[in-house]
C-alpha cells in the first residue's frame, strides 16, 4: 500500500479506470459474437450495425486503437457480406 496522499490517490484513479475499461472491452466482445451468432440477414444487419457503434465508442474512449476499431469493423463487414448478402 503507498504511503503517499497522491499515490494512495492514484490506487483509486486506476481501480476506477480499470473498471470501466473493463466493462467496455466487455460490450466490445459481446457485440462482436452477436454479430457472429446472427442467424438472419436482418438480425445480422442490425447487430453490425449496433457493433459498429460500440466499436467507434470504444475508440474514442482510448479503449481501441484507432486501427483496431476500424479492422473489427471492416472483418465483421466482410463476415455478414459473405454470409447473408452473398448467397442471393
């Protein structure tokens, strides 16, 4: 345990962090398997849709890197595409 006021302060700064990093890296992955668990064109859509927007807002949180963000968007694209879109 620190001694110091500013070092005790940080212990709690990072522990809050920590949580709520980890509850959005949480609905990151969560949207991410729904994408991947759609059953329909129309439920896949809205899921990547939903995922889309979960992704963007983890990055502008620093959660994501900017790149990393913009590459699970583009697989999951690419996922739905080949799955529903392609087979009509």
């Amino acid at each position: 345990m620190p001694i110091i006021k500013s070092s005790i302060k940080d212990v709690r700064r990072t522990k809050t962090r920590t949580i709520r990093n980890s509850a959005e890296k949480n609905k990151v992955r969560t949207a991410l398997k729904a994408v991947r668990a759609a059953q329909t064109a129309e439920e896949a859509q809205a899921t990547l849709k939903v995922a889309m927007k979960v992704l963007d807002k983890a990055q502008s949180h620093g959660i994501l890197k900017k790149e990393t963000a913009s590459r699970n968007v583009s697989r999951l694209s690419v996922f739905v595409h080949k799955k529903f879109v392609a087979k009509k």
